[in-house]
C-alpha cells in the first residue's frame, strides 16, 4: 500500500470524512463538486490542517496518527505540494524558486534540477522573475519546485483551475510528462471530469465531505454516483483500447476494444498504442439483433449484464464485450418493449467516440522513482 | 561643511549617532514585538499592544521622567546595568540613543507590523511543504517580503530619532558633545542672545535630514515594490 488515508475533520458546519487508498505509483484523482471537501482533505494529507481523528500513511511512514498522537508538521512529510494559485516566492527568481526545496531535501536526491528543466522545459524561464511569468509556465515551475523538494508523494491541487481554459492545453501535456516518466505516487484534485479521464489511474469520489466511492477509471465511470457529480449526459463507460492500425481503404484508425473493434478518425497513431476510449452512454443505441443497412459503421456485439433505472424515464444498459463494459441509455418504453434483460444478446451501435490520452502507460522513457516506490 | 561652527557640526554627528544606535537598539526588539503582536494570541497580547504605543500619546517629559526611573543611577534598572555590565546612560549618547529607541519604537513596530501583515500565509505555507521549518521560514520567506516595511520603519524611526527633545533633555540633560543633538542645540542657540543665525542653520539641516529620510524611504519602498512586481 503506498498511500492509505483515514480522516475525520469538523470546520463548522462542514465535515470531512475521508477514507482511500492507493496501491500503486499512479495518479489518484480526487474528484467531486467545488466545495465538497477535497482541498480540505489533501490540506490534511499534506499537514497544514489538523484533523480531529484519523491515520494518514505513506509507504512504511505513518505521517498522521491522532490515536498515537502522533503528527508530523508539513517539513517533515516529505510531501510535495503545488498548489492552485502556484505561490511561487515572488522575491524569488525560477531558478531559486526552483532550488528552495531542494536544498532542504535529504542527501539522496531521486531527480536533479536538469531533469526537471528538461522534462517541464523550464530552461528558458530560468532568470525570469515570477512575476513576468504566464499562468502556465507559474504552475510548470510549482510543479518543477515541488518535484525537485524529492517528495514520496505528490498533491496538485486543482493546479489548472487558475489558467484560462484555452491555456490548460498547454499545461496537460507536462502533467501527463509526469505521470508517464515519474514513479511518484499522485494525488490530483478537480472538478473537471476531462482531466480526470486524461491524468487518472485511480479515481475517488466525493461528495460533501465524504468520499463515496474509489477504484479505477474504467470501473468508476460505471459507477451510478458519478452521474450526480458529472451530469446524466457525461455518464458513459471509458474502456481500454489499443491501436491496430490504419484501415488502407477508409484511411480511419482501428481500436480494438474488448473483442470488438471501433473505427475512428484519428492522427497517425502507432499500432499497439493503448488508448482511453470514451462512449457516453447517450451515443449508444442498443439493438436486439445484428443490425443491418445502417449508416452507423461502428458496432459492438455483447452480452446484457444489468439494467439499471437512470431516471423517471430511462435505463441505463450495460452490456459485456469482452471482459469491457459498456453502458447505454434508453428509455424505459424501449427496455420493456425489446425485453431488454441480463443474459440477452445485444449489439451497442456506436454515434460517437472520443480518445483520451495518447500517452497513457506508455512505458517510462527514463525511470525517475523515489526510494521505495 | 566648513560654513558650520565646530559645536553645530559636533551637534550634528552627535544627532546621527544617537539616531544610528538608537535604530540598532530597537530594530531587533520591534520586529519581536511585531512577530508577536500580529502572529501570536496570548493573554495580555492587547495591554502589551497599548504599551507599546504608548510613547505616541504620552508627553515626552513624562517618557523621560520614567526614564530616569527605572534607568537613572538609582533605578532598579539602571543601577543593575550600572554595576554589572557596566553601562552608563544618565547623562551619556546612550542614554539619549535608549529615549529616542522608546519614543520612535512605536513608529517601527508599526511599520513592521503592516507589512507582516501582508505576507501571504500562503507562501508559507508553499515553504513548509518544501521542507522549511520555523525559523528557516522567517528568515529565508518572511523578514524578505516584509522588507520594505522594515526598511520603511527603520528610516522613519530614525529621522525621528533625530528630532527627539523632550524624553532625550529630560532623561540625559544637555550635555555638548554628549547629549546635546541638534534640536537640543537648536533649542540652547536660542536661549543664547545673538544666536538666531545658529538656530537658522540648525533648523535648516533638521529640515534637509527630515525630508531625505522621507524621500529615501519612499525610493526604497518604490524599488522593493518593482523587484517584487507589483
């Protein structure tokens, strides 16, 4: 287990009651609605809240034990922290903002200032004064900062929220970098459901104080607490997919998903490439028997595992391609006049796909890991 | 600055002095009673707080007169450091340093304390996670940001410093050449008959001091401002 965390914390009205693990290097995405507790919890995580009762443990490191009164203050988790406003020290040039906190971290270091400068192109910024920076190159240098204080863990709080949004796209790529090129293990608050599907291995639910809900990204986006968070219309399965190549005639990518196969308009993507593949469950039509003469190219056959009520006038279908789930919506008429049941054949008619993370588990190009990871 | 009479000029190097050591004295004393008057809660924290600005309100004869005695030959005070670390104040520069430290010490911690309030906790906060403890913090984060107040209080207190009269001629008298700094001299030229012309150049240099410490302050205070970029 690399990061187990148990809390409880009373702020006025509100209450924080939190319990996840993460069992492996990844990034855990801390997701739920603005306001419902997430950056009070990895302020706890981090030791600049105290709770009220709880265990926070990191590898074979106890950081927080109220039963053993035991806590170590935020100096001595070795815990990195980049913050949403960034808090870059304005007195400060990048460079010495940069090495602040490695020069307070322990002998070994696991990742020097080149490769941090190389992996967040940060060489340029170098003699800059943090206050000529953009909002993107403030969070790349917190990130870089708080890389470089050579943390067992890493919490990013929201770190794109600050950015306007035609500037995120700039910062997305290095958090994946980081992701795919680092051993530390990642904790990742938003309320933004696509950085999630991009950034995340591991996802944990919350919702007004409590976390609801954890597991990985293909199993939570099946999960029915998430359509509070997200909305009916993002609800839809994210399944993995890998590259098969280009098909010669259509010039369209080919995926393989479970034991289907979906074809997509895409960039030249090398065959093999593992893929996030989104289907939102209201760009699935769900049809009883092979379908034929239809303009849709892409079908998916299966067979029906559960139907589950949505709302007042639609089931949400879920349906097994081959050790995949997916999950189509229609309506309750349809369910009761297609007999729509578990165990019953069915071929989910694709309208739309949308791919997430290009890069994802791709294998690390070098291995930056921190001591016990 | 030959156009000056040796005792004008000795006045003048005397208020400068009076004023540096005074500055000396109360900066690390000020900047204690800031941290605690902003960042700490504790019992007596509001009686401390009135304390400290007293000297604003008091008439300055009375600040002498207490002065005199807790620190006079036969103060509590003044007789223990008398005999045992053998410092003199009545009647010496010091002793004028130690009355003009109490009547600018509010100015200072004033200062100071604005400025402490205007760090950014958050930043702290960013230095803690990245390994920072306690004093580390205040040395490497804090006493930086809050630098142009710090320079700003040690300016203003030290023009003020070099105005004092009232505590200064009641605790260390008017000594020339110990304890008679410019306004003290500005005073005794004019007592003196034919000694207008003197207490004109006096006034004169006491006002170019006034405004220099004013104007220095305010520079300093611009340039800290541009490096931080706000």
């Amino acid at each position: 287990m690399m990061l187990s965390v148990a809390v409880k914390k009373r702020r006025g009205s509100f209450s924080l009651d939190a319990c996840f693990e993460l069992p492996t290097p990844g990034v855990v995405a801390l997701f739920g609605r603005s306001g419902c507790g997430k950056s009070t919890l990895i302020n706890v995580i981090a030791g600049l809240l105290d709770a009220d009762a709880g265990r926070v443990a990191l590898n074979d490191t106890v950081l927080l034990d109220t039963e053993r009164r035991l806590s170590l203050p935020p100096e001595r988790r070795r815990i990195g922290y980049v913050f949403q406003d960034a808090r870059l020290f304005p007195h400060l040039s990048v460079a010495s903002n940069l090495k602040y906190g490695e020069a307070r971290a322990p002998a070994h270091h696991y990742v020097t200032l080149d490769a941090v400068a190389d992996l967040l192109d940060l060489g340029s910024l170098m003699n800059r004064r943090t206050h000529q920076l953009s909002g993107g190159e403030r969070q790349r240098v917190a990130m870089g900062r708080a890389l470089l204080s050579q943390p067992n863990l890493l919490l990013l709080d929201e770190p794109l929220a600050s950015i306007d949004a035609a500037r995120r796209d700039e910062v997305l790529p290095y958090l994946e970098t980081l992701r795919d090129q680092l051993n530390v293990p990642m904790v990742y608050v938003s309320h933004d459901f696509d950085e999630v599907l991009r950034l995340a291995t591991y996802v944990v639910l919350m919702e007004s104080g409590k976390t609801i809900a954890q597991g990985g990204v293909a199993e939570m986006s099946l999960n029915k607490d998430l359509r509070l968070i997200i909305g009916a219309d993002a609800v839809g399965a994210i399944v993995e997919g890998s590259v098969l190549g280009t098909d010669p005639s259509s010039g369209l990518m080919r995926v393989k998903v479970g034991n289907g196969e979906l074809k997509v308009h895409a960039a030249d993507i090398a065959p093999g490439t593992k893929l996030r593949v989104q289907l939102l469950a209201r760009d699935l039509i769900v049809a009883t028997r092979p379908p034929r003469n239809l303009s849709v190219r892409n079908i998916l056959a299966g067979v029906i595992t559960a139907v589950t009520s949505d709302d007042a006038d639609s089931d949400l279908i879920a349906i097994d391609i081959g050790a995949t789930l997916i999950m189509a919506r229609v309506t309750k008429a349809a369910t009761r006049e297609l007999k729509l049941a578990p165990g019953l054949p069915a071929w989910a008619l694709v309208k739309a796909v949308s791919l997430r993370s290009h890069s994802f588990a791709a294998p690390p190009a070098i291995s930056i890991a921190p001591p016990g990871a | 600055m030959t156009w000056l009479h040796p005792s004008e000029s000795e006045a003048l190097s005397l208020s400068l002095s009076v004023a540096a050591r005074s500055v000396i004295l109360s900066l690390p004393l000020a900047l204690l009673l800031a941290w605690l008057l902003t960042r700490r809660r504790f019992p007596g924290r509001t009686l401390l707080d009135a304390f400290v600005h007293l000297p604003l309100v008091l008439p300055p004869v009375v600040v002498g007169y207490l002065l005199l005695l807790l620190f006079g030959a036969r103060g509590p005070i003044g007789s223990w450091l008398e005999r045992v670390l053998g410092i003199e104040l009545i009647f010496t520069r010091n002793g004028a340093a130690l009355a003009t430290a109490v009547m600018s010490f509010p100015l200072m911690v004033r200062a100071m304390r604005i400025s402490l309030e205007n760090v950014d906790r958050g930043l702290e906060e960013a230095a803690r996670t990245l390994g920072a403890g306690g004093f580390d913090r205040f040395t490497t984060i804090t006493l930086p940001l809050m630098l142009p107040g710090v320079l700003a209080g040690a300016i203003t207190a030290f023009s003020a410093s070099l105005g004092e009269f009232g505590a200064v001629i009641t605790f260390v008298s008017n000594i020339p050449g110990e304890t008679r700094t410019l306004p003290l001299a500005l005073y005794s030229a004019l007592q003196t008959p034919g000694g207008d012309a003197v207490a004109a150049r006096l006034a004169f240099i006491s006002f170019v001091l006034g405004l220099s410490g004013l104007l220095l302050s305010e520079w300093f205070a611009r340039r800290v401002r541009r490096m931080l970029g706000r």
